[in-house]
C-alpha cells in the first residue's frame, strides 16, 4: 500500500511476512519496510474474516536500514497459534499491509517446501550418479571424471583470465550441482547445497518423527506434499549419498 505525501515526493512502507508461514508454537516476527519514520505506527493481525486476532499494538525498536530508498526497518512480532490465514496491517506516519500468510503446525508449512527443494536439487545433480526423473534421462559432464588443473590465470581490470597452464594433475572431478543452469560448477554452490540439504533433511525426519509419535503416518507423506513412506525412503538414501 502507497502513501503519497505530495505529488513531489511519494513516501512508502511495506510489511514483509514470512510466506511459507510460521508454527503455531514458535516466535513469529514480520519487518515493517518505511521511506521514511514510523515513529508512533501500530499493526494488527487480521484473520481470514477480517476479525483483528492482534492488536493493535505498537511496532517494535527500528533494526536498521534497508537500503536508501528504505532506510527504516521495525520488527513486529507477535503470538499467535490458532491455525489460520493472517494479514497484517500497519496504521501511523505511513500506511502498510502485508501478502496473506498461515499459522500451523510444522508439517503442513514445510512438508511442501521440503519436497520442492529436494526434487530441484534432484535434477540438479551431475555426473555419473544422477536422479532419473521426468527432466533428467541421463548422466551429463561424464569427462569430468579425468578434470584437469590448472594454475591460478592472471586476470586484467575486466576480470578476464589470461592464459591457462595446465598444473600435469589429473582430478575426478565428476558429480555435484549445476549452478544457475549454466552447468557450471563452484565450491559456494556445492557448500550451500549440502548445508541445505542436510537442514532439511533433518527437518523432514524430525516432522516424521513427530508425526510417527501422533500416530497419523499418513498426513505428513501423503496428502498435502504427495509422497509416501517409500519415496521419502529413497530421498532419505538419495540424500545421504549426495552429502556422504
């Protein structure tokens, strides 16, 4: 939402809520975005009917800047657990509302995600040991399995690299992620991988667990997310073998 001081000079604020949405039992937080002071500003949380389920209340302390156009962030947290779809809408010096979000349980906000970020990873595999799926048919970069090295290139003011001279070692280099669908890839690329893929992987097993303990083994892998017991089994190998 937009509010125009003057014709000359436009003012705007935006709430940035989290949109895969927050557990019920946990700390919720969403950031207030302003162009200029929201000294004396209030929010409330809406529901679904448009009932205030919070509020208002004040925002919190200013965090910092954005960048120049948003010099001025606020933290707005609040307590909420009854599962249901939320807004927040902020009233002061600059008006906001934020995109819809859900309050739930753990399985059913990450349950999806979870499964999006392993299928990509998935057909971002590389080499010899691929994941067949509908995008990926066969291994790629096969000759990466005899890699050269080579020395440190010089490079000028425009980041170009001289010329390349081979070190004589010969490395299997095969295997990993491509990044950014060049087919590139990097030691960043390969550490935030793995890093991602093992948060959730332990996140999925931990909400497996969970949902073992209530005793409702159906509502976490099938349903919602749409994979059950066995696939979750073969991601849970797949998983282990790319991260070792």
């Amino acid at each position: 939402m937009f509010m125009f001081a003057s014709a000359a000079h436009a003012q705007s604020a935006f709430v940035r809520a989290n949109q895969v949405g927050y557990v019920s039992g946990l700390a919720k937080r969403a950031y207030l975005m302003a162009s200029a002071s929201e000294t004396g500003a209030t929010f409330s949380v809406i529901d679904s009917s448009g009932r205030t389920a919070l509020g208002p209340a004040a925002i919190g302390a200013k965090l910092g800047s954005w960048s120049s156009s948003y010099p001025d962030v606020y933290a707005l947290d609040f307590d909420i657990t009854t599962p249901e779809t939320y807004t927040i809408s902020v009233s002061g010096p600059i008006a906001a509302s934020s995109p819809s979000f859900k309050i739930d349980t753990a399985t059913n906000l990450y349950t999806s995600p979870l499964a999006n970020t392993l299928s990509f990873y998935e057909n971002e595999r590389d080499g010899p040991n691929f994941i067949a799926s509908q995008l990926r048919t066969a291994p790629g970069h096969l000759n990466d399995e005899n890699a050269k090295v080579y020395f440190t290139p010089t490079f000028n003011k425009r980041d170009n690299a001289g010329p390349l001279t081979a070190t004589g070692t010969v490395i299997d280099a095969s295997g990993g992620w491509w990044d950014a669908g060049d087919y590139m890839k990097f030691v960043e690329t390969h550490s935030y991988t793995v890093a991602l893929m093992l948060i959730g992987g332990k996140v999925w097993s931990r909400l497996a667990d969970e949902n073992v303990e209530r005793q409702q083994p159906d509502s976490l892998l099938s349903g919602r997310g749409g994979f059950r017991r066995t696939q979750l089994s073969r991601r849970s190998r797949h998983l282990a073998a790319a991260t070792g």
